[in-house]
C-alpha cells in the first residue's frame, strides 16, 4: 500500500492506494472519510498518477457527498425530546426532511369537536412548515399526523424517481399507493406498466421487492438524504432483475448509483437513528 494526495482548497487530500483484483481503477470513501483507491494488481504507479490527474474532480466530489452525508445524521440528543425511546411531537418541533432538520412542526389547538386539519407551506427560506389544528393533544394522533404527511411526500418522491430509475434500468411499475390511510384518501396517480408500489410502515426495511415484482417502501425514506433514498429506490428495482444479492445484482445497481457502498454504510450506521419516530 502506498499514498497519494490530490490539491483540495489550501491542503491535500489523502488516497490510500490498495491493489485488489479487479480490471478497473475504483475510488471508495468510507463513513470515516477515508479515500481508497483499488488499483489492479501490477499496475505502475506513474500510470495510478495519470489517472489521478485525470480524475481529481470526480474524487473531490465523490468525498464532499460522504461528507455531507456525514452531516446528516439526527443529532435527537440536543433538538428533539424522547420518551420510552419515542419523539414527543410538539409545537416548534424540527423534524427531518431530505437529510436535513428543516421542517418545522407547528401544532395550532382548536375548540372541541372541530375536525383536524394539516396542511403543509414552504418558507422564504427554503424550509417546510407542517402545520396540524386539532383538538387532540394524544401523542399516538400527533405522531399518525406527521406519518400521514411524510407518507404523502414519500409517495410522491419515490413516483417520481422510480419513474426515472425504472426507465434507465429497463424495468417500470403501474401505480403507487399509500397504505394505512382511510380508503379514498390515497393519491391517484397516471397508471405505468407491471410492478406496483406501496409506501407503507415498514418496521425494520427500508424497502423490499416480493417474488410478484411488487414493491414497498419506508415512509420514513422521506427523512433520509436525497441521494441514500435513491439508493434504496435503485436496490428494490434491482431486484426486479436479480432477486438475490448476487455479483450480476450489485453490477446492476452500481451502474445507476456508482456510490452505493457508501449509501449502504450510512444506512448501516444511520438508519436505527430514524426508529424514534
């Protein structure tokens, strides 16, 4: 093994070169932030620099991702209030939304009887702002409120990417739905061909593909960074193909999320943070 450094803003960037035995240079940062570069085996180090020269920007940008993704974890311990392991949903609460806590929970107390309404805006700056009028201060309802509307957003980020996942990976789907909602309430959406997909709560997947080709997905995918959501969007459509984690089945996925080892290990070291909820 021996290290490498590219020019990054005033300082260097380390590579750690490691030979493996692939055909094919491949660059991997870890959770830890460390840039690996697997090099065939033989290959002459005035040819590794070449290719390093050539491929700066990719690496640089590839080891701000893993550094943004490092940002995103739920820092709950000092912003959000536990109870038997549960957020405790209240008024001026900030919730997760893409990665970052940007969305504001404002719980407005209505006279009795009167029908529960929730609505949702975007502020001036950018961030979202849920808003439930209810009589009822229950923190089962409360947490059912903001599940119903993260299933919504879910539903319709996860239409939309699979729509562009499914055609890039030569695979599509017929409709979406949201599962645990009062009939007639779930979304309509154009119908597609083959598969369908549900946004549901899942207690301990993200995701999963049955042996029919149908689909379901974690409400909670909604929260999660845009880039591991479409990690697991791009796994379960994978399986339409390759129902197995085979070598054939990860080839298929690395060729539409190149960096899917790390989304991988940041759901590995991430994703129990989110059962608060």
């Amino acid at each position: 093994m021996s290290l490498l450094q590219i020019p990054y803003h005033d300082g260097q960037l380390d590579i750690h070169i490691l030979t493996a035995g692939s055909r094919c240079i491949d660059v991997r940062v870890g959770d830890d932030l460390r840039i690996n570069m697997l090099v065939p085996l033989g290959m002459k180090r005035d040819v590794i620099e070449i290719w390093l020269r050539h491929n700066r920007d990719s690496i640089i940008r590839k080891y701000e991702k893993a550094v943004m993704r490092n940002h995103q974890s739920l820092e709950f311990q000092d912003t959000i209030e536990l109870r038997s392991g549960l957020v405790q949903y209240r008024n001026g609460l900030h919730l997760p939304f893409l990665g970052e806590m940007n969305l504001l929970l404002r719980i407005v107390h209505i006279p009795e009887l009167e029908d529960t309404r929730i609505y949702a805006r975007t502020a001036d700056d950018g961030s979202r702002i849920l808003t439930i009028k209810t009589d009822n201060d229950d923190q089962d309802f409360l947490r059912y409120c903001v599940m119903r509307y993260y299933k919504q957003c879910a539903s319709s980020l996860i239409k939309e990417k699979a729509a562009v996942y499914a055609e890039r990976m030569k695979t599509t789907f017929r409709q979406i739905q949201i599962i645990g909602l009062v009939r007639g309430t779930s979304p309509r959406f154009p119908a597609m061909a083959y598969q369908n997909i549900e946004i549901a709560h899942q207690k301990t997947l993200w995701g999963n593909c049955s042996r029919k080709g149908n689909l379901k997905f974690d409400w909670k995918l909604a929260m999660l960074p845009i880039e591991v959501m479409d990690y697991v969007i791009v796994h379960e459509l994978g399986h339409l193909k390759k129902m197995n984690h085979s070598q054939a089945f990860w080839a298929e996925v690395e060729k539409v999320i190149p960096e899917y080892r790390e989304c991988s290990c940041w759901l590995e070291k991430h994703g129990h943070e989110y059962e608060i909820f």
